[in-house]
C-alpha cells in the first residue's frame, strides 16, 4: 500500500508540475531585399536584423529564430507564458529562472 501511495504521490505532482507554466510565443513577419541577384529573408528584432537560420536569446528572457516565416520568438524561464503558482508559494525570479518556493519554507516544488 506504501508503495502505492507513493506513486500516486509522485504522479500528482508530475502532474502538478507540468500546468506550472504555459508558453508564450509571438512571430515578427519578415522581410527581403536582393544580395547581387538572390533575395534573401531577414528578420528583425530590436532594430537589429539577422540573417535566415539565426538563433539570439535576449536580455529580456527570449530566444528567436529567424525563419522564412519571420522571427520566431518564445519567452524562456519566467517570461515562457503565465505561471500558476499553488497555494501556499510564491515565485523567486533569478534572471530569466525562476523557483515556485514554499511560503514560508524553503521547499522547492519547481526549479526552472
């Protein structure tokens, strides 16, 4: 029975763990302009442009792809979508990072 309960106990937070945080992503259309003969797809963030396959993760907790369908760009950490934080906790941000923490206590039920 013990060892029942203990899986159970660790299903439901599995569980728990795994509505913690929803994404949030956005994409910034592209656009062309002609290198000798060929066009080719530039992305823009930040007043910054980049070239088709780039990779950048901003100070503002985010990582970008440029893609054909422009740039592509997703929160990372804390800024990944709206976190729901149980009962009884609260959130400690590290940078982008961040622990869903005990109140109270130092009990880390979600380190990211």
């Amino acid at each position: 029975m013990n060892r029942l309960c203990a899986l159970l106990l660790m299903v439901m937070t599995t569980m728990t763990l795994l509505t913690v945080v929803d994404g949030s992503c956005y994409i910034i259309p592209p656009h062309y302009t002609l290198m000798g003969t060929k066009e080719v797809t530039i992305c823009e963030h930040d007043h910054m442009e980049y070239l088709l396959g780039s990779i950048i993760r901003t100070l503002d907790c985010e990582e970008c792809q440029c893609t054909e369908s422009g740039m592509q760009c997703c929160g990372i950490g804390h800024k990944a979508g709206a976190i729901h934080v149980p009962e009884g906790h609260k959130i400690e941000h590290y940078q982008c990072d961040f622990e869903i923490v005990k109140i109270g206590g130092r009990e880390i039920i979600y380190d990211k």
